[in-house]
C-alpha cells in the first residue's frame, strides 16, 4: 500500500506520533518539557517530509513524457495493450538520442 498512497499513510504515521507522546506524557510514561515535545514533533515533521518527497516523487510522471504516451497511444490501434504503447514509445524516444 505504501507504494499507492505514500503521502497518506506517512501522514497518518506522523498524526499518530504527534497523538502517542502526548499521552505518553499525560499518563506520565515520559517526563518532557514543552520545548522537547516541540523539538520532536519538529524532528517528526522534517523526516516524514523528507521520506514523503522520496516517496512520492517516484510516482510521479513528467507531464512531456505522459503526453507523448497519450499521443502514441491515439496512434496506435485500438487493440493495441498499454504496454505496447510504452514500448513504442520507448523505441521512439530512443531513435531521437
């Protein structure tokens, strides 16, 4: 699932740290001031960032490349798999180089 929805679910990792060390703190489990609460909801925030760009980011197609995708695949015959498509425009692009 990670690999679908990578930014929800890091989202909702860094929901439930900034949910569990409050009530660590209330039912006294830990004993920390505010400013080491907000040290580490800071430190939670940049590295659930941090790992939510890497994430997400291999997700993401260029808008050139899923254009010239869709414009092969108008080309192409109607019983043609998406694959192919991908394939043909692979074989294009590097005729190009």
């Amino acid at each position: 699932m990670l690999n679908r929805e990578p930014a929800a679910i890091l989202g909702g990792l860094s929901e439930v740290v900034r949910a569990i060390i409050p009530t660590l703190i209330i039912f006294g489990f830990i004993q920390w001031s505010g400013d080491q609460v907000a040290q580490v909801m800071l430190l939670t925030s940049v590295i659930v960032g941090f790992f939510n760009v890497l994430l997400t980011r291999s997700q993401v197609v260029p808008t050139d490349k899923a254009n010239a995708q869709i414009q092969t695949a108008i080309a192409m015959p109607s019983n043609t798999t998406v694959k192919e498509v991908i394939k043909k425009e692979e074989e294009v692009s590097n005729q190009g180089d």
